[in-house]
C-alpha cells in the first residue's frame, strides 16, 4: 500500500533549479533512501515534504490525503516530521530515548502524555477508544449536572430572590433550547476543528456560566448564566460527543458505547440533585452548584491532557478494524455551512423527519418534564425537597442501567422496534402517574419504570442516523435531530411552568406527554430499516 507519493515536484530560487520534476513513492513499512552530492537537491526534497517550503510545481499525497505546501506544524499533525543535522544529544540518554525526545517534542506533549498511556494499555490488548469514553463520560457526566442541577434549586432560589417558579422556568426552558439549537452547529464545529479542541471551548463556557449563576442578583443575570451560558455551553458538546467517538473510534459496539455516554449526559444531570438539594438545605443555593463546578473543571483538564480526535493519531485502527484509516479529507468550509449541509443533507431522507419528531417528543416527555418540574410537582403534594430529589436519583441510577443495556439491545435487535416500545412504555408510565395513587410508594415505582427508559430512545436514533447518513456525516445530521429534542424539552419546561401557575397542577402537562408518547411509538411504523443515502 502506497503511504507516499510524490509527483513532478520542483522548486526554483530566482533562477536556480534546485528541484525539478521529482517523482517517488514509499510504501508502508518501506525505507526509502535519497542519495547525491553536496548540492543535488536532497535537502530542498525533504524540505517540500516536511512543509518547510512550498514548492513551486507538483504534488505531495499522504495516504490518499494530497498535502501539498502545507506547513509544518499541519504535517506533523499526518505524522510527518524531519530531523535536522544536528551532532548535540542527551549523552546520558540511549539512542532510543534520544529519538523519543525528538518525537515529543515534534507531535506536542499531550501527544506524549496519551502515547506513554497507550503502550502498557495496548500490551494488554486493551484498546484506547475505551479510555476516550472514560474520558468524555466524567466529563459530560459533571457537564450535565451543571445543565440540570438548577432545575432542583428552582425552590430556594425563589425563596431567596422573590422571583415566581414562572419566572424561574423561563431560564430553564432557555438553557435546555439552546443546549439542543446549538447542537447542529458543535456537529459542524466538531467535524471541522475536532472533538478535543471543541471540548476545550465548552468546558471553560461552563465553567463561567456556572460562577456568574453563583453570583446572581439580578434577573439579567439569571437569564444569561442559568439560561444563555449554561445552555450552550453542554450543547457545544452534548450527545454529539458520544456520536463521533463511537464512529471514529469503535467499527465494533458502537451501540454500547453510544449507550454509556448517553448515560453520562442523563444520569449527571439527575444524580447529583439530592446532593445539591441537601446542601442547599444546610448551606444554600449558591454553594450547591459548586461540585458540578469542581467536577467540569477536573474532567477538562484530564481530557486534554490524555484525549485524541481520531485512532490514527496514536498509530491505531478503531477497535474491530485490523487497519489504520486513511484520514479523510479535512472540511475547510464555514462551520455553519457545513451545519447547515448536514441538515439539508438528512432533510433528503423522510426517516430524518419521523426521527425528529419522535425525538422532540422524547425531550417533551423526559427533561422538559420532570427534570424539570418533578421536585416542584412532588412539592405540590408535600414531599420534601431532599426526598423529591432522591426519587430523581433513582430515575438517574435506573436511566444509567436502562440506557447502557440499550445501548447493548441496539447492537443486536431492530432499532426501529426498539424506540416504538420505549416511547410506548414510557406513555404508559406517565399515564399510570396521572390515573394511579402519587403517595411516596406509588412516586417510586414510578421513578423505577420511568428511569429505565428516561433517554434509553438514544443508542437506537444514533444507530439509526449513523446507518443511514453514514459515520462522518451521521453525527452532524443526528445533531439536527437532537435539536428538536432539545426544543421539545424547552417549550415543555417553560409551558409547563406557566400551565402550573395557571391551573395549580402539573397533572394536565403529564396526560399531554403520555399522549405523545403513543404518538410517537406508532410512528416507526413508517420507517424502513437504514440504507445509506447518496452524497
């Protein structure tokens, strides 16, 4: 297999020849040898492939990829780097070390860091697309709480700022539209700049919005911290994190990992409400919000110390492949652009629109309603904030096991089928919520069932997006698709606010969100199994 291939490459200085019409090739695992007198040209050849000159004529391809005149610093990013003449070595250090250091130096020290991990890991047979879940899964896990633990402080932030629940929920509704609208847009973001630069970004938005909340006095500040910061921030990553690591990292079990990082976003943002809940009791609102804070701030760094965009950079193929990909051609285009071709792109295919309107519903009837509103709905019938909240840590704890064993389901069995039985069982829950006895016994077994399918609708729609639109463009469509489940759950959590204002019960919201749910199970019905759609 051809790894490089050079053709007809020239370079002139004023009217010196030094290079003309050179052509060769090497093949991987091949060395290949450049030999001449003083003068030839052989510097000036390595120079026009290393990136340090641009030359005037002829091309340069690297596995497949054509990478002519690009600098230096972008070629050592496809694995190319040249040494230089220099006699000065580490006289302590062995030939090996000596090249190591040089290698370092040349591809970054988070390259080193992730390297120096990658050897005793890979020795074991344990593959590095399994440390970049781990990696994304406690970040979007504290994420996530930064996303959702508000919504449990709704009552104390009231209490103390004399604002209504309405005007509390007009911020909540904001956060969770925004975290889904700026979804396509990080797909785009993402597919051109890359998983880890994009996760860099959001970790610090958060990291803000969540000091600015801290500080809060003013209702402008609430609608900018809690509502604008915090909700784009997660969705610069979001779901979309867990699309593009499954495909670029994993050719096998891309459903379970699809289903271990979803549980991260659900779960973080449910399991941590008893804990901000209790300290809220004890010590306030304010300080409650500070080990989502904490959290982020670890998951961040650790992510950019260890984390990678693609296999290759570490020299692997994704597990269940025997060879290293090829790296396909960069996107240089506008990111919205490419956002918005995703989009027009699925907009082709009518499964897009039956996966976008079922997944709207799956944001009206999961965080748009109880995230939102279940500890304020439990309030109204007098159960204790700290317990309300433990009822959503075990709708959280059930979510991890249900959304993981989707995740596994969507491996082996139809996903269509799947997602019509969620979204049924999950209208059959709520109905019984509405119709049967709300005392603290009937509340848990509600959290039990609703749990195990609180956003188990995930691994499937991904699975079905990625089949269909291919695994490079699939996570930017399955970002649009993710959009309107994050505008289902705004518009659920703001309406639902003002309905309880209006009417003094949240039970009218809870019938709407079953009867969309059977809505949406039947919908599949009109979907056919995935083929891939033409570019």
């Amino acid at each position: 297999m051809t790894l490089l291939q050079v053709h007809g490459l020239a370079k002139r200085y004023g009217g010196l020849l030094a290079a003309h019409n050179i052509n060769f090739s090497v093949d991987g695992g091949e060395l290949l040898a450049l030999i001449g007198p003083n003068g030839a040209g052989k510097s000036t050849i390595f120079a026009m492939v290393g990136g340090q000159l641009r030359p005037d004529a002829g091309s340069i391809v690297l596995d497949g990829v054509d990478v002519t005149g690009l600098p230096p610093r972008a070629m050592s990013k496809h694995g190319v780097g040249r040494t230089f003449q220099v006699a000065t070595a580490f006289t302590s250090m062995t030939v090996v070390e000596n090249v190591q250091v040089a290698m370092a130096a040349n591809r970054g020290m988070t390259r080193a860091i992730a390297e120096a991990l990658n050897r005793p890991l890979a020795a074991r047979g344990f593959h590095y697309g399994w440390v970049m879940v781990a990696l994304a899964f406690v970040y979007s896990l504290f994420a996530s709480a930064a996303l959702g633990v508000p919504a449990v402080l709704i009552q104390p932030m009231s209490q103390e700022l004399g604002w209504t629940i309405g005007e509390l929920s007009g911020p909540q509704g904001l956060r969770f539209a925004l975290f889904g609208l700026a979804a396509p847009f990080a797909g785009g973001l993402m597919l051109r700049y890359g998983p880890r630069r994009m996760l860099g970004i959001a970790g610090v938005l958060v990291l803000g919005g969540l000091l600015l909340t801290v500080v809060m006095t003013e209702r402008w500040q609430m609608w900018l911290g809690m509502g604008v910061v915090l909700g784009l921030a997660p969705g610069l990553t979001a779901l979309q994190l867990g699309a593009v690591i499954s495909t670029r990292w994993f050719a096998n079990r891309r459903g379970l990992v699809i289903g271990v990082m979803t549980s991260a976003v659900a779960t973080g943002s449910i399991i941590f409400m008893p804990l901000a809940a209790w300290m809220a009791e004890h010590w306030g609102w304010r300080v409650a919000l500070m080990p989502a804070a904490v959290g982020v701030l670890v998951g961040l760094v650790l992510f950019l110390l260890f984390a990678k965009d693609r296999p290759r950079d570490l020299g692997l193929p994704p597990l269940g492949e025997a060879v290293v990909q090829p790296l396909p051609a960069l996107p240089s285009g506008n990111f919205v652009l490419l956002s918005l071709n995703g989009l027009t792109y699925g907009a082709r295919r009518p499964v897009f629109w039956v996966l976008a309107f079922t997944f709207f519903i799956c944001g009206v009837s999961s965080y748009g309603l109880t995230q939102t509103h279940f500890v304020p709905f439990c309030g109204d019938i007098g159960i204790s904030i700290v317990t309300s909240a433990t009822l959503l840590a075990i709708i959280g704890v059930c979510d991890l096991i249900g959304t993981i064993g989707s995740g596994w389901l969507s491996d082996r069995f139809d996903n269509r089928w799947l997602l019509a039985w969620y979204y049924g069982a999950r209208g059959l829950s709520l109905f019984w919520l509405v119709y049967a006895d709300v005392s603290l016994i009937g509340l848990t077994i509600f959290a039990v069932i609703y749990g195990l399918d609180f956003i188990a609708t995930v691994p499937p729609t991904v699975r079905l997006s990625v089949g269909t639109f291919g695994p490079e463009l699939g996570p930017v469509v399955f970002a649009w698709i993710f959009a309107a489940h994050q505008l289902g759950v705004g518009i659920m959590a703001f309406g639902t606010g003002l309905s309880r204002d209006a009417l003094g019960t949240y039970m009218p919201a809870f019938l709407l969100a079953a009867v969309l749910c059977i809505a949406a199970a039947t919908a599949f019905i009109f979907v056919r199994k995935p083929t891939p759609a033409a570019a």
